[in-house]
C-alpha cells in the first residue's frame, strides 16, 4: 500500500501478577481458604478483563487502519464525482437570466474548460500513440532478440551432440 500505518501509541496496563506461593498455598483456616478463593476469583476476572481489553485494541487498531485506508479512496473518488457535475451549465435547477453578465461569464469559463479538455484529450492521444509505437518496436526488438538466442542454442546443442 502507499498509505503509511497509522501509529498511535496506546499503552495497556502491565501484567497484575500474584506470587505462585500465594495461589498454591493449602490454607489451614476457613477465613485463609476463603480469601484464596477469592484471590483466585479475581485473577480470573483479571485475566478475562486483559484478554478483551487486548482484543478491542487489537480491533481497534485494525479499524483505524481501513478507514484511513477508505478515506484516502474515498477522497479521489468524490472529487472525480464533483468534477464530473461541474461540466453542467446550468446543473442547480434554478432559473436562470440567460443576459446576465454572471451566467454570461459562466458560458464562457465553460467553453474555456470544453477547449482546455479537447487540448488534454489530444495531448493524451498523441501519447498513447508514441507509447504504442514505443511498446510494437520493443516487441520486435523482443522477438528478434528470442529467435538469436534460438539460433544460438541450437547450435550450442548441435556442439554439445557432435562432442558427445
């Protein structure tokens, strides 16, 4: 793509780790085996919490990205879509005084336009026909190039056979 990633630095919470002694320690009292019911309960919870705030990011950096991707697509496209609407004279559907000087000038930036596309048009013509001409004389050159390389391997080959 010619689009750079988007960078946005989001930083995530750390890591909560809980010391494996306090997770495998055998209680001896009730309260001691509550509180490590508890402890396992929240790491859990923790860990549950992490995972889907790690796949919003995840989801949210993949958004971003496709619609700084759109946007960039988008913007070309509705530019050509508002060119296209300004080839019209008279395109808002509002009356218009056909003797005034603004719709006068009007016509004449449109003819200036009309000239200015039919001189581009041409332009691009003629270079399409010297690209075209460009692409039939590599082509010949390719093909007589090919049938060298043939000659030369055959006789390579007929050398090789006569030596064998």
């Amino acid at each position: 793509s010619s689009m750079p990633m988007p960078t946005s630095a989001v930083s995530l919470p750390g890591v909560w780790s809980v010391p494996n002694e306090m997770l495998t320690y055998q209680p001896v009292t009730r309260m001691e085996a509550l509180l490590q019911a508890l402890l396992h309960t929240a790491v859990g919870v923790h860990s549950a919490q992490r995972s889907s705030l790690l796949q919003a990011h995840a989801t949210m950096v993949l958004q971003n990205t496709y619609c700084a991707r759109v946007k960039g697509q988008l913007a070309p496209n509705e530019k050509k879509a508002k060119a296209g609407k300004a080839k019209r004279l008279m395109g808002d559907g509002m009356p218009q005084l056909l003797t005034g000087d603004e719709f006068y000038q009007r016509v004449v930036d449109h003819d200036d336009v009309a000239v200015q596309e039919q001189v581009q048009r041409g332009l691009w013509e003629e270079a399409r026909g010297a690209y075209e001409a460009a692409v039939a004389d590599w082509k010949r050159s390719e093909a007589a190039r090919k049938g060298r390389n043939e000659l030369l391997t055959s006789g390579w080959k007929s050398a090789v056979a006569a030596w064998e």
